[in-house]
C-alpha cells in the first residue's frame, strides 16, 4: 500500500526529489534514539518501503552495531559528502530484509565534517532513490543533531518519562518550529511524533513515574506510541538485530505498532499497564 | 529490606511533583517561540539584568508574552519577586 500523499510529499516531488525524511531526534542522551532508528526503519522495510538509515553521530558511531552490519562497514557518510566514495559504495544494503540500507557514521573524523551543503547533496541524491530516509540524530543541540533534523519532513522525538528528557524534548521541538529547512522556507513545518520509551508501567502506577497523559499534555505533540522498558532492547542488541524482528517481545510489538500507525493505520496504544502480581511477587520480584 | 517502609508504604507522588515542575520550566522555555517576534528572549534577559540591579531574582522571574486580541498585539510581563 502507498502511503498518504500529503502536500508536503507533492512538493518534494515537485522538486524531484521523492523520499520523506524522517529524524529521530531527543536533546537528551541516550534515551532510545538509536533502539528506535533501527527498529523503526527496519519495520518500514518489512513493509515494503524502500528505506534508508543514517547515522548521524560522526565520531560515536553506534547504528552499524545495533542493525548487525559493523563488520561490513567500508565507506561512510563522510567519505560519501567529501567525495571518497560514491553513495552505492557506501550504503549497506541488509542481510535480513530487501529493502533496508544503512549509511555508517565515521568514526574517525570529527564532527565539522559534515556540511550543511554535504548533507543536502546527498539526501537529496537518496531521495530520489528512497521512500524513506530515516535520520539518526546525536544527542545535545548542536551542529550534528542540526543537521540531522535540518532536512527533516517529520521528527519522532524520542522522550523517556524523566524531567530532563522531556525538557529536552521541549528545546527539540522549539528547534524544529525554527531552525529547519521547512521553517526557514515557510514551507508548512516538520510534522512532530512522540515516542515515548523505556516506559515502566508499575512505577507509574506508584506514582514514581510521569505517566503518558503527563508527558503528553506538557510536550503537546501527538503521540506516535509508547515503547516499555523491556529486557529485549539488550539481548536484541547483542545479537545486532534490530528489536522490531522480535515478534515475541513487548518492546518489538511496541515497535511495530508506531510504524504502523505512522503509516495511517489504527492501534490501540497497548503496554501502558502493570501486569498484576501476587503477593509472592510482590515480595520477591523486582 | 526494609520491612516496616513496605507495609507503611506511604505513597510519596513524585510523579506529580515532576509534571508540575515540567510544566514551569517548559512554560518558561517557550517564552519567545512560535510567532512571538525574535526579540523577545533578548528583551526578556535585558529586564531580568534590569530588575537584578535591585533584587537577587531567580532566572525564571521574568515572563514575556505577545498576546494577540483582535488584531491587537499585546506584551505581556510578569515579574516573581522572591519570598520574603
Ligand atoms: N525500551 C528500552 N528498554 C530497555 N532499554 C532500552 C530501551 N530503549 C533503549 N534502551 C537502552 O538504552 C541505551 C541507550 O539507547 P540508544 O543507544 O538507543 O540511545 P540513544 O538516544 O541513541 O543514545 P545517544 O544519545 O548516545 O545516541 C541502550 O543501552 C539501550 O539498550
Ligand atoms: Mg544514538
């Protein structure tokens, strides 16, 4: 199925350029950015979406490792923008599923490396190949996660239920309404999912937690979904498969519901409560 | 394990001490966002230096707004002094 064409999609066309590009963004480190580029990428694939996944983070390169292509990594990004090597030389095409490629981040040069200039070339050389380019922003707010959402058609801003990360969020999305193409070229604005992750459903029940509806009335973007704190984003990791492939765990089928309801479809959103325990858990488990 | 703690529980609501926390801040952070015009975290750091020559004030004393009423735009100013 294709999916909706929007205005902004009509426009892209218009300039020949055909992909959307989607960031994947948070302020804050280490919140779930990388955990979801890959699963999220990688369910647009399964799907039957030409996608692409760049990593962002020039000199912390990360993204090869959870979609298990370190080992055959040979050009990336960089050489890509300073004409080192061509793009087909340079995009990982997946071992698991047909339409997924992945562009490495450098490891070895530092972060002034990429270029405004550089970056727009070469999205706007994958657009044409691409349905979606998914871009894996650094945290922080400065040159790196900039260039990341710069180009960005839709931003998931990836947020756990902690102050400091949804602050950050908040400072995420004043950039997005701002220092982005879209907003700079008063070219509608770069449409804003939640992504609310390593959410812990019993802690919000004692209240130790900001529950969702908490989350979602102070950033005021709707919710895409919510992915629980789940013991298969580690194992997953380890395997270097994204957690999405994970059909038997809560954080893959967390995963999957956002990529579906990205793609229009409806979902209950699922994995909000506590499973019930008896005493003897309570007193024994975690 | 402390077993008194758990059969007491009281349950301590941080959660809600978080959300109202948050919603300060943030209020604070978009100060001077969306369509308010581009000088108004630069107007609001000005009045903060102001109003610090005459009171210790946190950096969240001062709020500005641009309100717009039927065609008619609107500065509004809040000042918290700290408590006595
Ligand atoms: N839903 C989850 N449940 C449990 N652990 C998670 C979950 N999501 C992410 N993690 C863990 O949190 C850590 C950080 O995740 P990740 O690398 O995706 O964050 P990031 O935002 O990309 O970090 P950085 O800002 O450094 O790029 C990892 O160890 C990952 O396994
Ligand atoms: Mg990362």
């Amino acid at each position: 199925m294709a999916p909706a064409r929007t205005g902004a999609w009509e426009d892209r066309n218009q300039e020949n350029a055909l992909a959307k590009i989607v960031v994947v963004t948070s302020g804050k480190g280490g919140v779930g950015k990388t955990t979801t580029s890959a699963s999220f990428a990688t369910g647009l694939a399964m799907r039957g979406h030409k996608t692409a996944v760049i990593d962002f983070d020039v000199g912390l390169r990360n993204l090869d490792l959870i979609m298990g292509c370190e080992r055959r990594v040979v050009f990336d990004f960089v050489n890509v923008i300073q004409g080192e090597a061509t793009l087909r030389q340079a995009l990982i095409k997946d071992k698991q599923h047909e339409n997924l490629y992945i562009l490495a981040a450098s490891q070895t040069r530092d972060k002034d490396a990429l270029t405004a200039d550089g970056v727009g070339r070469v999205l706007e050389e994958m657009s044409k190949e691409f349905e979606y380019i998914v871009c894996d922003s650094p945290a922080g707010i400065e040159k790196g996660a900039h260039l990341a959402m710069y180009h960005a058609d839709e931003a998931l801003v990836v947020t756990n239920p902690e102050v400091s990360s949804v602050r950050d969020s908040d400072r995420v999305l004043g950039l997005l309404s701002s220092k982005t193409r879209k907003a700079e070229s008063g070219d509608g604005r770069v449409k804003e999912h939640l992504v609310l992750t390593r959410y812990n459903p019993a802690r919000v029940a004692k209240g130790e937690m900001l529950s969702v509806d908490d989350v979602k009335e102070i950033l005021a973007i709707p919710l895409l979904g919510v992915v629980p704190e789940s013991q298969a984003v580690l194992t997953s990791s380890n395997a270097g498969t994204p957690v999405i492939v994970d059909k038997a765990s809560d954080a893959g089928l967390a995963y999957d519901d956002v990529v579906a309801r990205f793609l229009g479809e409806e979902r209950a959103h699922r994995f909000l409560t506590a499973e019930k325990k008896g005493l003897l858990g309570r007193l024994f488990g975690p | 394990m402390d077993w008194l703690k758990f059969f007491r529980s009281e349950p301590k609501n941080t959660a809600a001490l978080a959300k109202e926390r948050l919603k300060v801040v943030v209020a604070h952070q978009r100060d001077g966002r969306s369509n308010a015009p581009a000088y108004l975290p630069k107007l609001r750091e000005d009045i903060l230096a102001v109003v610090r020559k005459y009171v210790q004030v946190p950096d969240t004393a001062v709020n500005v707004h641009v309100q717009r009423e039927a065609g008619l735009e609107v500065l509004e100013m809040n000042i918290t002094l700290p408590e006595m």
